[in-house]
C-alpha cells in the first residue's frame, strides 16, 4: 500500500479487531492464524479480512495460515503502534481517572503523561503514578514536553472553552469524550467519542 493512500476508518476498526484475536492467539499459544477463522469470530466475510489484510506489508496464505506475530507486527507498524505518543488527559472526573487507570493503551502506544483539572481538591494527587495538575499549568507542560495530543474528559458546558485553551496551548489532537461538537480552528483535529450515541445504536438493534 502507498504511504500516500489513507486507509478508512472503517477499515481501521477492523483492523483493531483483528489486533485484539492475534493478542489471544498469542496467550493461547497459537502461532498461525487464517482469515476464515478470523472472519468466523467477527461475524463478517472471510473475502473481507483478506481484503483488509492485503493492504499491509504482511507475508502468509489466508488459507494456510498467516504467521501471528508477523501479522500482529505488520498491524501496529501500518497504525503506528510502534511509534508511541504522550497524552494529557483533561478532566480528572470518573472517566478521566478510569482512562488513567487503563494500562492497555501502553501496548498501542499512548502514554498518559499527565491530567489536568480545576478542582483544587484532585490537583496534586496521583492517579495511576500521573500527576493531577491544574489545568493553568497546560501550556507550560506542553511547551516543555511538546506533547500535542489531550484527551478531553470535561462536562459538557465546560467543553467548548476548555479546548479553546488546550488549543492555545499548542494541543493538535483532541480526542474528546466530552458530549458536545467541538469548533476547532484549521490546523486542530478532533475524534469524537460518542459514548451516548453508541449506546443509543446498540439499544436500538436490541428493540429491533
């Protein structure tokens, strides 16, 4: 695959899930794994997965078998797995401190450096051996650290002006938890993770 082609996010979800079956294999033992199983445990056809296997750097026969640790190698080289990137997470509230507390996204490698907040009765405190700061400090940590990236975990009201400052401290990338669309200016990103409206998906094919 071209450097220069991008690859959708649906197929990087995918892509994930297959992550997450060659981990298992791994734990059990197995050394190799065909897309015919793979496609079995995900409920989707098997031309798919060769489809999506085809578009990374990987050597195997989707009938024989692909090599586990090459085909789980070739996954995190093509995501960038093997590159790791700092975060700070702003909002040290229930799902900030359960973001801090999960260790798993150290093997796809996001860091959390550090959480910020305002509440003076967190600031200070250690959540998982990261600090909690006070979010004045933000631009100074990411001009020492050159960190870009915040996971943003504040109340909704909150949310719109807390990324103003995260962007004028210099964060890029914003991976909001927040249940509100963010206006960002040209140059910032933003992923939106849509708690509620994954929930509203599922409780939806459940009635149905």
């Amino acid at each position: 695959m071209s450097q220069k082609e991008k690859i959708s996010d649906t197929v990087i979800s995918r892509l994930t899930q297959y992550h997450c079956i060659l981990g298992d294999c791994i734990k059990t033992g197995t050394k190799t794994v065909t897309s015919f199983l793979i496609a079995q445990l995900l409920k989707i056809d098997d031309s798919q997965v060769r489809k999506d296997i085809s578009i990374l750097n990987n050597t195997g026969k989707s009938r024989v078998g692909y090599d586990v640790l090459k085909l789980k190698e070739a996954i995190e080289k093509t995501l960038g797995f093997s590159n790791p990137k700092e975060v700070f997470i702003i909002g040290a509230g229930n799902l900030g401190s359960a973001l801090a507390k999960y260790n798993d996204f150290e093997d796809y490698g996001l860091l959390v450096k550090a959480l910020f907040d305002v509440d003076k009765e967190k600031i200070g405190k250690n959540i998982n051996n990261k600090p909690v700061l006070d979010i004045k400090e933000l631009p100074f940590f990411t001009a020492k650290t050159n960190v870009e990236i915040c996971i943003l975990t504040v109340p909704k009201d909150n949310a719109q002006a807390t990324a103003d400052f995260a962007v004028k401290s210099k964060i890029r990338y914003i991976w909001n938890f927040s249940p509100t669309v963010l206006v960002v200016p040209s140059g910032v990103e933003v992923w939106n993770e849509n708690l509620m409206g994954n929930f509203l998906r599922f409780s939806y094919k459940i009635a149905k």
